[in-house]
C-alpha cells in the first residue's frame, strides 16, 4: 500500500478536527456551535490543501476537506442538535 501526502493530510485533518471537538466541547464552546467549528476546521484546511497543491480545484479541495471534518464529528452533533 503507498501512503501519499494527501492521504496523511486528510488524516491529519480527521485527529485535529476530532481533537479540537473533544477539547472545546461543553468546555469552551456550546456544543451547538461546534458544527460551525467543523465548517471553519474544513474551509481553512481546503485552502492549506490548495497552498501546498495537494488539490489542483478549489471547489474540490474545499468539499472534500468539508466532508471529513463534518464527517469526523460534525454531522453527528448537528443531528443530535436538531433532535
């Protein structure tokens, strides 16, 4: 199996995001805000992506890194919110 850059980048992106919801939640922020966490956590690192040319379209690179970190933790708050 290869290990590229973008596969530890996304990795990465998954703990952070992970670790920074654990951390901030019900600590720091409420945990309703952390959804907006996430959205920032994915647009911020769709943009290193693109500085460190791991993806060659922003749309791309900001929906994909949107995904995994609303898929880290994100969605599942938003829904436990909304219920």
């Amino acid at each position: 199996m290869e290990i590229n850059v973008e596969l530890i980048f996304l990795l990465v992106q998954a703990i952070v995001t992970a670790i920074l919801g654990v951390i901030m939640k019900d600590n720091v922020v409420p945990s309703k805000w952390i959804p907006i966490q996430n959205i920032a956590i994915g647009i911020i690192s769709g943009f290193v992506a693109l500085g460190f040319g791991l993806f060659a379209n922003a749309p791309i690179a900001i929906v994909t890194c949107l995904a995994i970190s609303l898929g880290v933790g994100g969605g599942y708050d938003a829904i436990k919110i909304k219920n």
